[in-house]
C-alpha cells in the first residue's frame, strides 16, 4: 500500500487534546484520520451527518425510552392510523 503525509493547519491546543484523546482510547491521530477517511469513501458520506440531526436530541432520545419503556410495560393503546 503506498502511502502520503497529509499536512493540516489546527489550532495547537486542539491537536493536543486529540493526541491525548486518542491515546487514552488505545490508538494514535493517525490511526484515527485513516479510519475517517476509509469509512467517508466507503459510506459516501460524512460519518457525523446524524449529529445535527433532532432525532438523535437528548429530549426526543428520552421521549423514546419512555415509550419503550411503557410499550414493554404493556401500557400501549391501539388505534388505526389517520390520514392528514
């Protein structure tokens, strides 16, 4: 596998905590743009397109649990679906 240096301006105090973050999970800075670049290409696109998204919100998240947790609990009620 041939491979390049890519080089990138980022605020120094930021690299630092990405260097720690990543060390701290087992890996390295580089191991981790690797791994986002392959799973860009290979997904086609950005893998943090979700995050802004507000399904994934603390308050919907939690809205969701509840539901969860009262459809296990048997405290459901069926109804037909109505056309808006």
């Amino acid at each position: 596998m041939n491979q390049t240096i890519m080089n990138i301006n980022i605020d120094y105090n930021d690299m630092m905590l990405f260097e720690n973050f990543c060390k701290s999970k087992g890996t390295n800075v580089s191991a981790v743009i690797g791994n986002f670049i392959k799973n860009i290409l290979h997904e086609q696109k950005l893998s943090f397109d979700d995050i802004d998204d507000p399904f994934y919100s603390d308050v919907n998240m939690s809205v969701l649990r509840r539901s969860i947790e009262a459809a296990e609990a048997g405290n459901v009620t069926q109804h037909d679906l109505i056309e808006v």
